[in-house]
C-alpha cells in the first residue's frame, strides 16, 4: 500500500495508458534515499501487469567500473531479438555486450545507444514495454550514455523508460529528462503509514492516535516524510533522524546505522554471505555461493537473512537487498581486510574476463605486472566497445605497475581516454602529473594535445591554438605532428584569419612521405584554405583526387576526410561540397560512425542552401540537429540552430528564425566561456531577416561587425557581403561596405566560379558607378543563368529591376521583377517575394499566382521520411538510415499521408 502518492501513481498512469496507444514516453523519479522510489518503480511494473513486457535493472556502486554493466543486465532477456536490428547496430552491441569477436571493428560509443533505442523497439513490437531502471546515479557511465540517448529519440514505439535517481544525479550535466521531484510525505499519510507498522507490530490500528502529542509530533518531524524512516528506524531515534543532531547524523546516516544494526545481529556466517551478496555486483549466487564458501559460510547461511526480510532471492536466482541503503550499510560495517578478502574470492569465483580483473583489483594492496596488463586490456576493450571506462581502467593499471616508464605510458593512455570521455578536469589531472614523470617528446606532446581538446571546449581557443602548435612543433614523427596540425587549424578557425594561415603554412612545410595517409590532406587544407584568405599557393586539385588518394595510402573513412568537406566550402567548391558531404555521411551510417554525422550534414545543409534548396538545407539540418542534440554535440547544435535560423529568415518565418538564433547564442557546453560556435551564421541570420523586412539599419549594423570582425574568414561571414553592400547602400553609406567589397573581390576572384562572379558584378552594380550598373547586372544575370542558384538569381533580377523602375523603365523592369517574384514564390521565401511583388506593382505589371509546392505541409522530418519511402526503402530501412524505430518511421509517414492528398505508400512517389 501507497500512502500520499496518487500524483505520481497518476503520471506514471498515463504513460502507460499512452503506451498501450503506441505512444513512448519517459519520467525520472529523483528523491531522497528512502523517500519512496523503488515503491514507486515496484507500482508501476503491478500496474503494467500482464499487457506489458517489463525489463529491469538498478545500478550498483560497484559496477561503475564495468562498461555497459547496467545495459547488460536490463537488455538481457532481449537479447534473442538482436538479429533483427540493422547490421552496425547489432554489432555495436555485441561489442558492448562481449558477445563479438576480440578482433571485430571498434564500436562508435553514440551507436550503442541508438542500437538500445533499436532493440528497446523490437521488445515493443507485440506488446507495450516497460523498461524500469532504479539508482539511475549508480549506473555505470556508458551504460547511462546508451541509455539517456535512446530516451530522447523514443516517439512511437509503446515504450515507457522509467528511471529513478538521488537528487545529486546529474547536478553537474543536466540530462533534459522529464522529472518528477518525490517529496517526503505529508503528516497524515505518515500517520497512516506509521499505523500500519505498529498495527504490523500488535501495538493496534489506534496505536498512533493514543501516542502522547508530543512523542507522535517527534515522530512525524523526525521522520521528515520518509517512509524508509517510518518503516525502519527504531521509534525511539526516529525524533533524532532529522537534520544535523547533537550526533552529527542526517538521516541517511541514521537509516544506515538502523540496517547496521540488523546485520549485526545476524551470525557471522551469514554477515560473510550478505558482504560477498552485496560486493558481486549481480548477486548471482552461482558466483556469491563460491566466494562466500572459500571464506567458510554455505548456502544454508543465507536463511537468516531471509527469515529476517533484508534479502530475497529472485527467480533468476540472485541476492536482492531489501533496499539499497541495506547493501551500502553491509559493505560499510566490513573491515577494510574482510572487503578485500571478499573481492578476492569473488575473483575466483568468477571466469576469466573483465569483472574477474576489477574484482582483483579492489583487492590488490601493492604494484602486480600482471594485473596492471589485465586492467590495460580491459581499457582497451572498454574503448573498442564505445563505451566509457578507459580512463579507469588505465589510470588504475598505471597505479598497479611496478616500472615507472609504464606506469607513465599508462597514465597518458588515461588522460587520452579520459579527454574522448568528456572528463576534462580529470583529463588534466593526469595530465599534469604525467608530464611531471617524464621528459619523453611525444608523450608530452600528447599531454598537451590532451590540455589542448580540453581548453578547446571550454571555449580557449587561443590556448588550443598554442598548445597544439607547441605539440606539432616538439621532436615528434612527422604523421604525430599532422594530426596535431589538424587539430590546431580547427582552433585557429575560431580565433582569426592570421592563425589560421600560420597553422597552414606550417602543414604545408611538414614533409609526409606520400604514403602516409595523412599526406594527401595536408597538401590539400592549405592549397584550398590558403586563396580564400588573399594567400594563392597554385592550382587546386579536385577534392575527388585528395580523398582517393588518402583512401589508398589507408585514412580512416569517414573521420579523416571530415574537414575536406568544410575546406571546399571556405573556397566556393560547395559543388564537391555536396557530393563529397553526401558520400561520407551515407558511408557513416553503413559503419555506424554516427559521431561524425552531425558535421558532415551541416556542411551538406550549407551546400544545398548555397545552392538554393533551401527545403533540402532544412531537412538535411533539422535531422542533424536532433542528432547533435541527443549526442551532447554542443558545438554542432549551435552551429545547426544558426543554419536554421537562416533558412527561416529567407521564408519569413521571423518568430522561428529568432527561436533559432536565440538557442544557436545560448548553446555553448559546460564550461565555456566563448561565442557561441553558430554565433557567425545566427548573426547573419538575424540581419538577413531584417533585410528582407526593410529594417536596413539593423541589417547594416549586423553583418559590418560580421564580416569585419574576427571571424570574418568563415563561410557565412565571407557570403554576407552581398547583403552588407545591398544593406549599405539602401541607406545611403556604400563606404561601410568598400573594405569588404574588395575583399570579396579577391575571395570571388580565387573561388573562380560563375556563381560567385555574379554576385561580384551585383555588389559593383550597387556601388557604382551609375553609368556601369546595367552592363554589371546584365553581365551577372547572364552568369547566374545555369548557375543553378535560383534563390541569387532572383535577388540579382529583384534589385536589376528595382534599378530600371527607378530609372522610369518600367517596361524593361516588369520581366525581371515577374522572373524574381515566380522564383521566390517557388522557395517560399515569403519577403523576397513582397518585395518583389510590390515592385512589379509600382511598374504598373501584374503578378501571377505561384502554385505553393506541394511539400510545404510536411515537417522536415515528415518530408525526409516520406522521400526515402517514395525510393521504395521499407521503414526498417529508413528506420536504419535515420536512427529511429520502425515504428516512428510509420508513425510519421501515417501523419504525411493525410497532409499529402493520399492514403497509401504507393502514391507517394507522384505526390513528391
């Protein structure tokens, strides 16, 4: 019996009432310890019933150490179902599970939770499941990364995650998770509760009621709510358990004091049977009744816990505690010697393999080679298997090893590890103290790299910058150094034009021997990178040549050919930008690189804007972003809420464009302190969308401090000059553009494409003289033409005709002004075509209605979905390829359908 709770039983009632609808949802339950969580957990899989599978699990303190530990558990009885998920995500978790071969392909740690979103939805498939996760803060970490990532990406699939945490988790990472916060209970459920024990005791239903006022008021507060408090505590210390006493002891404290007292007065035996129960982080008693017999208590010796109510055992024959404040109080009443004995026998008892390792760890007291090669193997495989625990493993073998050479190599091994895991003020702890053991140069280049990531996503980018620099310039092999220079041009991106040539000129000088893989991209980088900065080295090679020839000299596809992508952009080659983004992208998702498909998509996204689809930019970036969101990608969350933002303002969509802006500004991760990495592209954004709605000033003032300022290198900066000089003009100061101008002139000049040609010629129309504007548009339109840039088209057309009407030439005007406004009307670009409409109005012209694009009533997920269906891809397919459920995929091709004027699959293809 609940007492107190009808709001949260209510909640968890509708998510399993949508469920049964096939809807998914998820709610964390944080409390206090005791408060009534796992009271909770337990109600809600007694109200699933029989209609819902239920999985389960619970995190161990233990078992942090373990990667996927907790997954293991709570996915097990689905694991029969895992030929049915797509090929990469099947073996990620056979990977992450040990179920896969040692020398299998490594796993992307984003796919294992993409794969437990997959395989969560198979277990849904015949009936509504209702997954159960308690003590969510003691889970292990790639276990909760798997876990949390699946939870955001559920939609359709009858899925409930119900979790339930103490309120420090996560305090330092916020997880966006619908919660509920379990308050204590009120006095008059307490009472009740309390009734119940004593009636429970002989003492009688009334027993509450005829305690003195006094005494039942000490109850009540001393309790503070929490029924473990009420159903545990001795009623003589309950008045004591509140707060700081006189004793020094919260409540928890008092609650594990209480479960201390009922162990002891257990026999020893069975103490020795509980300790080796709560040290094995399963309570599997195939390897509890071993340990617990080499240190001289038997199976028998588990009744009296039993008798007493602290442990059960479950169908699957393991130990479980009564409450998890139980299993604590038995692990911190043992000796120090006793827990190292227990985790030793333990050991024993277990086969061969990781847990066998951690367990003879917690026991070792002093250096042992040989254990310390088992912990770097097991951080080895933790990193094969895409998940967290590396940088323990590591650090942990480096305490073990006897040498100190290897203890050193160890520890940088754990800072590299613990860099990839996101911890980086461990990261540069182990840093510090590694670079204080050795004088070897690559190691300490290494440690700066590590220093060098960590500076980088607080936001220093400068710092980055140089201590990368630093690394790539020590007494290191040349490949070593690449990479390093690689990683410092990425810095340098964010920090000016003047740094960014430095890192290039130095990549350029670095020697690769031509099979080095890494030799035809730093050939590449400055050659493309170099001439869009006013620095020509030669000819630019095709991407096409650079990325082949890396793949024969062995890069790892897709991730070394990632910046090739943003590189051809800098230089106007977004033509290669889009096949070469679109290739790669569709090779991630075939090996399930799933880290690196954020950025490839917003370099696609930039690409098919560019080039005027602006409907594919934001399916392209609306898939992106969800991704990059539900992967903690901060840096492309920022930059892919700018992109949209900028597609917005180009429909007129002003109250999203400055939704996006806004979220763009305000994504900058933990711990940074600098612009956000949109900041460019949200700035441009914001000033487009005032262009496009007369506010000339605003759009002026925008784009000088952009395309002057010092980021003015980047792609969106380099492209907003067209619009500062149209802006500029339109108030009558075209000097606030001259600078700029002429830089883009250089920059057009070196891109040497058609398209770019044209908007030199539109921009020098603008600014005069008068006398040339019309050879200058007349010479811009005709460079547009097969350009395929329809949306620039139309703008050069739009301001050619404002120029003729204004110079009373209205007939000549009214075509250009017409072909504007159908182009505009097509994209959907909302102001551009006001604009233009007007115009053609004041020419005394008429304008013909555009049909609107049939398309324009799906959401770009609805559209991206209905696209790969209209190819004849089945929704595992596009399941696959997007990273949702089956499920999903037909929840949303079902809301398309309706909006699309049809009723079935097989007329999608003429209706797109």
């Amino acid at each position: 019996m609940l007492y107190g709770r009808e709001g949260e039983q209510a909640a968890v009632e509708r998510l399993l009432a949508a469920a049964r609808d096939g809807r998914s949802g998820v709610l964390l339950l944080r409390g206090e310890p005791g408060i009534g969580k796992t009271a909770l957990l337990d109600d809600a899989v007694a109200r699933a019933g029989s209609g819902f599978r239920v999985i389960r699990a619970a995190g161990v303190e233990y078992e942090a150490e373990l990667p996927f530990a907790g997954l293991s558990l709570l996915l097990a009885p689905g694991l029969d179902r895992l030929p049915a998920l797509p090929g990469a995500q099947r073996r990620a978790l056979e990977r992450a599970f040990g179920l896969a071969e040692e020398e299998s392909a490594p796993s992307d740690r984003l796919l294992v939770g993409l794969a437990t979103l997959g395989l969560l939805a198979e277990l849904a498939s015949d009936r509504p499941l209702l997954c159960v996760v308690d003590d969510l803060q003691w889970l292990d970490g790639a276990s909760l990364d798997a876990l949390l990532l699946a939870a955001r990406r559920l939609q359709a699939e009858g899925v409930v995650l119900l979790l339930a945490a103490r309120p420090e988790f996560g305090a330092e990472r916020p997880y966006g998770l619908p919660e509920l916060t379990v308050p204590g209970l009120s006095d008059e459920d307490a009472d009740r509760l309390l009734a119940d024990r004593l009636s429970g005791a002989g003492a009688g239903a009334g027993a509450v009621a005829a305690l003195p006022a006094s005494i039942r008021a000490g109850l009540l507060a001393g309790a503070a709510g929490n029924p473990l408090a009420l159903a545990e505590l001795p009623l003589t210390e309950i008045p004591l358990a509140a707060g700081p006493h006189a004793d020094g002891l919260p409540l928890t404290s008092r609650l594990l004091v209480a479960f201390h007292g009922r162990v002891t007065g257990l026999p020893a035996a069975t103490q020795t049977l509980l300790l080796a129960a709560a040290v094995e982080e399963n309570g599997d008693l195939a390897v509890v009744l071993p340990a617990a017999e080499a240190l001289g208590a038997g199976a028998e010796h588990l009744a009296p816990a039993e008798e007493f109510g602290l442990v059960t055992v479950t169908p699957e024959r393991r130990v479980a505690f009564r409450h998890p404040l139980l299993r604590a109080a038995v692990l911190q009443r043992a000796p120090h010697h006793q827990r190292l004995a227990v985790h030793r026998a333990v050991a024993e008892a277990l086969p061969e393999g990781d847990r066998r390792t951690w367990h003879r760890a917690h026991a070792a007291t002093g250096p042992d080679a040989d254990l310390a090669d088992a912990l770097e193997r097991a951080a080895v495989r933790a990193e094969r298997s895409g998940g967290r625990g590396g940088a323990t493993a590591y650090e942990r073998a480096a305490r073990l090893t006897p040498d100190g050479d290897g203890a050193t190599r160890r520890l940088v091994l754990a800072a590299e590890a613990a860099t990839e895991e996101g911890e980086l003020e461990r990261a540069e702890a182990l840093a510090d103290e590694a670079s204080a053991r050795t004088d070897d140069a690559l190691a300490l280049a290494l440690l700066d790299q590590v220093r060098a990531v960590a500076h980088f996503w607080r936001g220093s980018y400068p710092t980055a910058h140089r201590l990368l620099l630093d690394a790539a310039g020590s007494d290191i092999e040349r490949p070593h150094a690449a990479r390093m220079l690689f990683q410092a041009f990425h810095a340098a991106w964010y920090v000016g034009e003047e740094p960014v040539a430095a890192v290039l000129d130095r990549l350029a000088a670095l020697e690769l021997e031509d099979g080095c893989p890494l030799a035809p991209l730093a050939r590449y980088l400055p050659a493309v990178v170099l001439p869009a900065l006013g620095r020509p080295v030669g000819p630019v090679p095709p991407a096409r040549e650079t990325v082949e020839a890396a793949r024969r000299a062995g890069a790892e596809s897709p991730v070394d050919l990632v910046q090739l992508c943003g590189a051809t952009l800098v230089l106007g080659r977004d033509d290669e930008t889009a096949e070469l983004a679109a290739e790669l992208a569709a090779e991630a998702r075939a090996k399930g690189t799933v880290g690196v498909l954020p950025t490839l998509q917003f370099f696609l996204a930039e690409a098919e804007l560019f080039h005027g689809r602006h409907r594919d930019a934001e399916v392209t970036a609306t898939g992106a972003l969800s991704l990059a969101r539900d992967t903690g990608q901060h840096q492309w969350v920022s930059q892919l809420e700018a992109l949209l933002a900028y597609v917005a303002a180009l429909d007129g969509r002003e109250e999203q464009c400055a939704d996006h802006a806004a979220a763009s500004l305000a994504t900058t991760g933990a711990q940074t302190a600098a612009p956000a990495a949109g900041h460019p592209w949200a700035q441009w954004a914001l000033a487009v969308l005032d262009l496009g709605r007369g506010r000339a000033g605003d759009a002026a003032d925008r784009l000088h401090a952009l395309v002057t300022g010092p980021h003015r290198h980047h792609v969106s900066a380099t492209r907003a000059v067209p619009d500062l000089v149209e802006a500029a003009v339109r108030l009558g100061t075209p000097e606030r553009a001259a600078e700029p101008y002429e830089r883009f002139a250089r920059w057009t000049a070196a891109v040497d494409r058609p398209w770019a040609e044209a908007l030199r010629l539109r921009c020098q129309a603008l600014l005069g003289p008068e006398e040339l504007a019309e050879s200058a548009y007349t010479a811009a339109l005709a460079l547009h033409e097969g350009a395929n840039r329809p949306f620039e088209q139309a703008r050069t057309a739009l301001l050619h005709g404002e120029w003729l009407r204004r110079a009373r030439r209205r007939t000549d005007a009214r075509p250009h002004l017409r072909a504007a406004l159908e182009t505009f009307d097509r994209l959907g670009a909302t102001p551009w075509s006001a604009r233009a409409r007007t115009e053609l109005a004041a020419t005394g012209g008429q304008a013909v209605a555009t049909p609107s694009a049939p398309l324009s009533p799906l959401t770009p997920q609805e559209l991206q979905i209905a696209r790969l269906a209209a190819q004849g891809l089945t929704n595992r397919d596009i399941a696959a390829q997007l990273f949702l459920s089956p499920r999903t995929v037909a929840h949303h091709l079902y809301k398309a359908y309706p909006k699309l004027g049809i009723t079935s699959r097989t007329a999608l293809a003429a209706a797109l």
